[in-house]
C-alpha cells in the first residue's frame, strides 16, 4: 500500500476544491442566459420600455456574475496561495 505524504495529500485536495469551486460557474450562466431571455420578452412586448429594461437587466446580470468570479477567485486561491507548497 502507498504511503501519500501530507503536502501530496494537500495538493490533491487542493486540485479538488478548486475544481468544486468552478461548479459556481453554472449558476450564473444559468441565471443570465434566463434574464436576457425574460428583458427579450419584456423588449418584445413593450418596444418603449427597452432602455429601462436593459439597464436593470445588465445590472441583474452584473450582479450574478459576481457568484462566478467569488469562485473562480477561491479556485485560484486554493491552487496557488497555499502556504504549505
């Protein structure tokens, strides 16, 4: 049986959590593609209406993106600010 030393063990960890933290990328994704989707609809429905909604829609969009970059931000981190390597 092997035998895995704890800054292996902390890598490999580390490559995981990085990973999980990339699964925080599909929220966003999901949640704008609907948004623009609903501000087209919206658009559609009532052309004059079109410069509030697609400012409330890139504010909304902007706000969800953050999600994302918080976990693309902890991904980074966990790969390349452990202290231990």
């Amino acid at each position: 049986m092997n035998n895995i030393d704890g800054i292996t063990l902390i890598k490999a960890a580390s490559a995981i959590g990085a990973g999980l933290a990339m699964i925080a990328g599909i929220g966003p994704g999901i949640g704008e593609g609907y948004a623009a989707g609903k501000a087209v609809e919206a658009v559609a429905r009532q052309p004059e209406s079109q410069g509030l909604v697609t400012k409330t829609m890139l504010i909304g969009c902007a706000i969800a993106e953050t999600t994302g970059i918080y976990g693309l931000f902890i991904a980074l981190a966990l790969l390349f600010f452990n202290p231990l390597l």
